[in-house]
C-alpha cells in the first residue's frame, strides 16, 4: 500500500517533469500511460506538479479507483468535489483527448479485482425505514471495505521496517490531529499499556512544538494524517526530520505532505457513507504496529 516513488522523465532524455502543467504532458515528451498502474507511478513520482484543482482530482482518482471506474463524469465530479471541466482538463494533461477515454485505465484495472471492483466505496445499503439503522448499516459497510483493501496490497516490506524502526527507538512521539487524533490517541495508550515509552503529541494548550522540542536521533515519530492534509502534522514532523529522528508514517496518498518526510510509510484508504469516514482500517493497521513493536523487543 506504500508507494515507490519513481522517476519518470521526459521520453529520450534524463529531464524531470516540468512543475507548469499548462500542456499536456504527452505533448511536452512524456510517456502517456497506458495502464492504471502506469498512472500511478507518474503521480507517485513527485515530478508533477499540480495547482490546486487538479490536485484535489489527483488525490481523489488515487484514493476511489473504483469510484471513477463506476462513474459518470457528473458522479466523480461531485465526489471529488470539482467541476466536470477540471476532470476533462485532467485528462488532457495525460494526453487523453477527454474523461471517457482515461475513464478507460479504471475500468481495466477494475476489471476481475478483488472486491473493491465489485463494489463502490460509498455505495449505499439496501433502503431501510429506520434513518438510524439505515446510517449504522452504512458505517459498518464503510469499515468492511476499508478493512477489505488491506489484504490486496498490504506492503508488508514498509510494515517490517516501521516495525523495526520503532522497536529501535529510545522513545516514540506519537503525531496526529484532527480526524487522525483518535487513531494516535488509541495507539499512544496501548503502547503505554505494554510498557513502551511513548509521548502523544496532542497540542493541548497549543503547544505541540513544545512537545517535539526534545526529540533527537535516538527517537522516532509515528505520524498519522489524512486528505486533505490541511493540519499541523506536516509541520511537527518537519522538526522532527530536522532532528535527525526517524519517521515512520500512515497516510492516504502518495500526496501527502509525510511521504516525502518518512523514512517509510503506509498507504490506508479510508471509505466513507454520508460525508462520514470510517477509521476502521486505520486502527486495525496500527494495533499490528504496536503487537509487532512489542513482539520485536520482548522477542
């Protein structure tokens, strides 16, 4: 779930990508992607970059595959929380003449997969008269298909060296805000409860960076953050990387600004029904840190 970062550059030479995206890149000499996967490493690569917009749609495309692959353009436009215009302006940069045709590369890689080919993400359970009920049913589908994407591509290689990586450690600060804060609230208290010395980073009183002000090399940092990025994580685990203490980091996206922070990372998509998100698979992936941190220093 982690991804490499590659490097594609300009076909026939050793240029990286141009930051202006005004063209498409095909034009510009970049290879077009034929395939979802091939998509995913240009966007994973750190060379393109895009404004605002287009990046909103490019973390979106990242996150629900099968969203797009299912949808009409009207549909993941609102999903994504853009105008259908910016879709079709995001496909032209890939040098496909409009949404339907790079709506292709979702549909392929959708294709015989594994359940989330099978069902969207936010699809809604069957009507039920209970408003109540019918939301609960909704979160508990949620979770399932969140809980569901880990076992498809779980990077078990980044999870190791996470493992090991905290194991190491003198202490481990323990960083997430807002949606995040409940997952590093949980993981703090657990770790504490195996007897592994830990600091929850909880800004109380606003002084988080008063909270990492101690941290060195002998330390490392479990971040959390999610889309859209917009908390003070980034900027707590920056003084972290200053400090020469390792970084380990579950995000949802290889836009996140961590990724490029962490000495590894885990990529956790979250579902969600209603404007609500689930927190399940979060949570799951983080009490198998915490069994593995545990198990590597008693073991």
């Amino acid at each position: 779930m982690s991804g490499a970062r590659t490097s594609p550059g300009r076909a026939g030479t050793g240029e990286s990508a141009p930051r202006k995206q005004g063209r498409s890149l095909a034009a510009l000499g970049y290879t077009k992607p034929q395939t979802y996967e091939e998509l995913r490493a240009v966007l994973s690569s750190g060379t393109v970059h895009f404004p605002k917009r287009l990046r909103q749609v490019a973390i979106f495309l990242w996150q629900h595959p099968s969203d797009v692959a299912l949808g009409t353009i009207a549909q993941v436009a609102d999903q994504a929380g853009v105008q259908p215009s910016t879709l079709v302006r995001f496909a032209q940069i890939f040098g496909y003449a409009g949404f339907s045709d790079f709506q292709g590369l979702f549909k392929d890689h959708m294709k015989g997969s594994w359940p989330e080919g099978r069902q969207q993400d936010n699809q809604e359970p069957a009507a039920e008269p209970n408003a109540n009920l019918h939301f609960l049913n909704g979160m508990v589908g949620a979770s399932q298909a969140s809980l569901g994407r880990i076992g498809s591509g779980f990077d078990i290689d980044s999870f190791e060296k996470m493992v090991d990586l905290l194991a190491g450690a003198e202490l481990i600060y323990v960083i997430g805000s807002k949606r995040a804060f409940p997952v590093t609230t949980y993981l703090s208290l657990t770790l504490s409860q195996q007897g592994v010395r830990n600091v929850l980073v909880d800004n109380v009183g606003s002084t988080a960076l008063d909270q990492v002000g101690c941290i060195s090399r002998r330390d490392a940092v479990l971040a959390v953050s999610f889309s859209p990025y917009n908390s003070i994580t980034p900027d707590l685990v920056a003084v972290a990387h200053e400090r020469g203490a390792r970084i380990v980091t579950i995000t949802d996206s290889t836009f996140s600004p961590l990724v490029k922070l962490s000495d590894t990372w885990l990529e956790v998509v979250e579902s969600d029904f209603a404007g609500f998100r689930s927190l399940a698979a979060s949570l799951a992936v983080g009490m198998a840190l915490v069994h593995g941190v545990v198990a590597r220093r008693t073991g």
